[in-house]
C-alpha cells in the first residue's frame, strides 16, 4: 500500500505539469500571431493577410463623404452634385411644388435624363434637407456647416448666402481631392436632356473646365470669363483643378461683398487659370440657356437656369412655366416625326416661344 502511494503521486504530479505545460504551449502559439504565418492556419497565405491588413486600415480611413460618392459616381468616378437646404424642399405660401420637387420633376420630363437620378448627390446644409432627401430615397449627404444656420431662404447677395456659397466651395474642393470628377448644378436648374453626350464628345476631350455662362460670346472667347455663372459647371480632378479651388477658397476672406462667383470670376480675368494651364470651354447658351438669355433653339436645349432671378418663389412660378413649356414642345415633336427627322429644331420653325419670365423680372422691385 505505501509502494503504491509513493509510486503513484509522483506520476501524477509529472502528468498534471504535463497538461499545464502543454496548454500553455498552445495558448500561445494561438494567440500570437508573427506578421506573416500562424503554424495553426495551414490555409493562410502571407500575401492575403497582408492585403487584408492594408484594405482593412484603407477602410477604416474612408469617411461617409467618400463612401457616398463611390455609391453616386458612374464607371469615370463622374457625379452629378446638388446643394438643398429647407427653404428648398418645403413649399412655400401658394406654391404646389418646392424648388427641390421642381428640380426632380425635370428630370423625369426631360429626355435621357431619368437614369442620371442614379448618379445624383444631394448635399443637405441643415437637418430637414437631408430628411426629404433620405424620404425621396436619393442618394444623400449631410454637410458640417460649423452652427452656421443655412436652412431658410438665403436671398441673392445677403451675408448669409455669400457665407454659403463659400461653404459649398470647400466642399467640392474636397470632392476634386477625392478623385472625383462632377457637375456641380443649382436646383433651380431644370435638366430637359442628357447634358453628358454635349461634355465627352471627343473633341472636348482635354478641356478641364466646362463652365456656364449668363451671355456667351464662344466657347473660348475670353470676354465670357465676366460672366462666368457657378450655378452649373462640369470640372474633373487633377492637379490643376485642385490648384484652382485651393486659390479661390483661399480667397474668401479677402473678398467682403463679393460671392463667391465674382471671386471666381476675378482670378479667371487676372489669368490664374492661364498660369495653371488649364483649357476652359464656356457653354453655348443655347444649350445651357437661362432666365438671362432664353435659348434660341428648343431642339438643342439642355439645361434651363433661372439665373438673373433673386427670390424662390419668383424661380418656382417661372421654372414652373419652363416645364410646362417643354411639355407642349415635346407634344408637337410627337405630333409631327418629320420635324425630328429633318432636324428641325429653330424656335422659329416650331412657332415656339418660352414663356415670359415675369415672376423673376417683379422680383427685383420687391
């Protein structure tokens, strides 16, 4: 009995030390990892773990501004950007659309315009913009605005729409550094065509900068740069775009009275642009028109603005006319196939006349 006890607790004793060392080993082994292989994932590779590391730290670095526009953007990282705050998605008094409505409705009339909704940003600068944009089903961002309030009506030249015309700059100077190419579109812009087809045509190929203009002389006339309008524009990322938005923002707080669209102006006049190298096409009225030059050409029309306009409600009444406009050329066109066949196009040869801007023109005595 006592042989059996001395020979048995230390058998025991080695056999318990055994297991303990032994779960130890393989504590460790499992729970520390060297950078490139763990013995206990035969199926692990070095280069994938690798690869995973760096996409995980690229992910976490992404930020919702980024991820949206990789949501919004077409094949070419190309978006369609829109700034909204409330006084542009709520109604105002005797209105049955809001501008925002307005703005969405064009696209839905106008012809191969329907799928670029796909493409669109809406970029809200208060609270209830971004809800109607979510309720809409859109693709939405909500812009940091620093406790500036820019939720009411920002009437044309008041301090607070300069300070939001320079909020709007910052940001899409950090959609160039993202990589990102877009058209930047006031809502009070209504869409009847597909503007792409007009801006990639091969010719235009190594232009920078598409810009829209409120009197247009040609596509590179020099005279245009005055009256250069930041309400619709099409820019693509690369150094010197960069270098362009940088030198404007920067200019901001050496510009009291002025928008942001005079500065803009001003550095194109004092040949900034020039210096960078940049190629400028100023866009032909007729196919951007706006309240300050109507179209000539019905047929070739692409975008309506209702710029040389201060007030919403004075935009709402004449855009509201522009759609109803386009509404009854479309109805003659499909009446008579001929004239597409024959491109016939001329307000002249259609008898058609936009409708007078009269809300927009009373606006400026109010």
């Amino acid at each position: 009995m006592d042989c059996a006890k001395k020979s048995f607790f230390p058998l025991g004793n080695f056999i318990i030390s055994f297991i303990i060392l032994a779960s130890c080993f393989v504590y460790l082994l499992t729970t520390w990892q060297s950078p490139t292989f763990n013995p206990f994932y035969p199926l692990q590779k070095p280069s994938n773990c690798s690869s995973l590391s760096n996409f995980t730290k690229v992910e976490l670095q992404r930020d919702e501004l980024d991820m949206e526009l990789e949501k919004s953007s077409n094949a070419n990282k190309t978006v369609i950007i829109a700034v909204v705050n409330k006084a542009y998605v709520e109604q105002t008094t005797g209105s049955e659309m809001t501008m925002f409505d307005l703005f969405l409705e064009s696209f839905w009339l106008g012809e191969d315009t329907r799928h670029l909704l796909d493409h669109l940003l809406v970029v809200a600068v208060d609270q209830t913009a971004y809800d109607r944009c979510k309720f809409k089903r859109l693709h939405c961002y909500k812009l940091a605005t620093d406790g500036l309030d820019f939720a009411g009506e920002k009437t044309y030249m008041s301090e607070d729409f300069i300070k939001l015309m320079w909020r709007r700059t910052l940001f899409l100077l950090d959609v160039l550094k993202l990589g990102y190419n877009f058209i930047f579109t006031d809502t009070d812009i209504m869409w009847v065509r597909n503007p792409f087809p007009s801006l990639m045509k091969a010719e235009y190929k190594d232009e920078d900068l598409h810009a829209s203009v409120d009197v247009y002389f040609g596509d590179k006339d020099t005279r245009c740069q005055k009256f250069v309008n930041t309400g619709f524009y099409y820019i693509k990322s690369n150094n010197k775009t960069i270098a362009l938005f940088d030198k404007w923002y920067s200019m901001k707080d050496n510009s009291t009275g002025k928008k942001e669209q005079d500065v803009f102006a001003d550095l194109m006049l004092e040949g900034f642009v020039n210096r960078l190298n940049m190629s400028v096409r100023f866009l032909d009225n007729n196919q951007f028109s706006g309240f300050c030059h109507d179209s000539k050409d019905v047929g070739l029309v692409k975008t309506v603005h209702a710029n040389c306009c201060p007030h919403i409600n004075a935009k709402l009444r004449d855009l509201t006319a522009v759609l109803r406009d386009w509404k009854r050329y479309k109805k003659v066109v499909s009446h008579r196939p001929s004239l597409a066949r024959n491109n016939v196009t001329s307000n002249v040869a259609l008898n058609f006349t936009w409708t007078g801007h009269h809300g927009c023109q009373k606006s400026w005595h109010m």
